[in-house]
C-alpha cells in the first residue's frame, strides 16, 4: 500500500560483490573486490538502469574498501555523492577473521562455531563483535538515514551480516534469526520509507535481486 501525500524516500540495500582472497570468514579483514566482484555490483547497479543512469542521487558505503571503492567508482562515474558510515563495517569476528570454516575448526573444535550460528544471542566470535553490538550501531546507521537522507533514492552499500540486520529490524524478526536472509554477492533488495499523517513506515518492495 502507498499512503496518501506520503514523503517517500527509497533505498536500495546492495551486499558487495566477491572480494579477492577466496572464500573465509572475512568479517573486518579489509580485502578489495576481485575482478567478478567488480563485475557482479556494476550489473548489479546496471540492472536497475533509466536510460543508461542508475536511479540513485546518492550513496552511502561501509567503509571498508570491498563497499567503498565500488562507491567511490560509481560516484564519480555517475556524479553522485558517496557518504561513508562507519557503524555499517561488517561484524567483527574476533580470532576467527580472515579464516576459512575449516581452520577454525581444526583450532577451536565446532561447539562455539555451532552456537553462534544457532543462537547468536548466546555466543559471539572469541574476541569478536555480538550480533547485538551489530544490531544496535546498524540501527543507529539506519536511523541517521531517515532523519538525515543525503537523497531521495539512495544506494546503500554493505555486507552480509549488516544487510541482514537491517533487514531484520524493518520486518522486526528477532535477533535469533541472524542470518535469515540468504543475501549473495552483489545481491540487491530495495525499501520504501514513506513519512505520512499517521508517522513513518518502511516497506520492502523486494529482497535480493
């Protein structure tokens, strides 16, 4: 539904593409995009093209470099103003960044592994970032958003797990579910921010196109 006279502001949430160094638990571990992720978000943003100009007047990036040098690209390629956040940086993932799933398990066994997966409201990466750290500074982010657009359609470019909790507190799933959305590289979803006469609601038009 659209209300009445609404103030509409749209945003689309984009997961960077494949970064280089291969597949691991890459969390905070700063790696730039490989040549495919750079392929896979500029089809991505290509897809979503009017007459050869993506349909954002602004955009906003993690500021680490797999978000942020595609933003940076299509900023100037495009002329569109490229804010950084620093609270949208992924989950910090402790003695576990920059290791593949099997590494961590022939050094710390599978049990914590296996609980933060299943309840990470009960177990975090050692010496890493909680699932509800994440969740509180990507409501902060989300929140100087609304209140601050740099647009009225805005590109957000971010990772794995801040996607997913973004998108989780919009349709208020609980922190149990901390990966429910299964978002791949370059994955796409879009939301509707509408300020109208009864307050403000966010609508989600679509996820991970």
């Amino acid at each position: 539904m659209r209300f009445p006279d609404a103030d509409i502001m749209t945003i689309d949430l984009m997961r960077h593409g494949e970064p280089l160094g291969g597949r691991m638990l890459r969390g905070s571990t700063d790696h730039p995009l490989s040549e495919t992720g750079w392929q896979q978000a500029t089809a991505a943003v290509m897809r979503h093209t009017v007459d050869g100009r993506p349909p954002f007047d602004a955009i906003v990036s993690s500021p680490l470099a797999r978000c942020h040098e595609f933003a940076l690209w299509l900023g100037e390629e495009f002329d569109l103003p490229v804010q950084v956040d620093d609270d949208l940086a992924e989950l910090y993932l402790g003695r576990w960044e920059g290791k593949t799933h099997d590494q961590v398990f022939a050094e710390e066994g599978h049990a914590l592994m296996n609980a933060f997966w299943h309840d990470p409201t009960t177990a975090a990466p050692p010496e890493g970032e909680s699932l509800a750290a994440l969740d509180a500074r990507v409501s902060e982010a989300w929140q100087r958003l609304l209140s601050r657009p740099p647009g009225k359609h805005v590109l957000v470019v971010a990772h794995l797990f801040v996607c997913n909790a973004l998108l989780r507190q919009v349709i208020a799933q609980p922190l149990t579910h901390g990966l429910v959305m299964d978002l791949p590289y370059a994955a796409m979803s879009r939301l509707r921010h509408e300020r109208h006469a009864l307050g403000e609601t966010t609508f989600v038009e679509w996820i991970g196109r």
